[in-house]
C-alpha cells in the first residue's frame, strides 16, 4: 500500500508547489481536494488522469490558473 499526496499549484509560482496532505487513502485527497477547490470558487472542478514525471496522477484545475494534483510518492 503505498502513501499519496496532494499537491497545490499557484498561477504566480506554478514551479513552487506546496505539499497539502500525504495520505494513504486517495479519495480522501480527492475529497480534500474539491474542498480546497471551492474555497478558491471552483465549485464545478472534475479530477482528470494525467500523467507526471512518468507516474500517473490525477490533476484537479480551477480558473483561477491553481492547480491540484494527487501523485503517488
């Protein structure tokens, strides 16, 4: 079983990405996820796969240019 994070996006620093939660369970990052969404006033947001570095992930993007992003480490 291995151990996901969750990952924050700014539209100002999209290379400086932030660390929200580690957890063994992905839908409860994806839950936190949609929270952190609506609070920047993305109530609409869908998880789309995409792949990162070589690894799948799911990625979660807000008009407001912030982007989500689960990944395994």
């Amino acid at each position: 079983m291995g151990i996901y994070r969750l990952v924050l996006a700014s539209p100002r620093h999209p290379d400086a990405r932030r660390l929200v939660a580690r957890h063994v369970d992905p839908s409860w990052l994806k839950q936190r996820g949609y929270e952190i969404a609506r609070s920047l006033g993305e109530a609409a947001a869908v998880w789309t796969a995409e792949a990162s570095a070589g690894r799948p992930g799911l990625a979660l993007r807000c008009r407001s240019g912030h982007a989500l992003t689960i990944e395994t480490e």
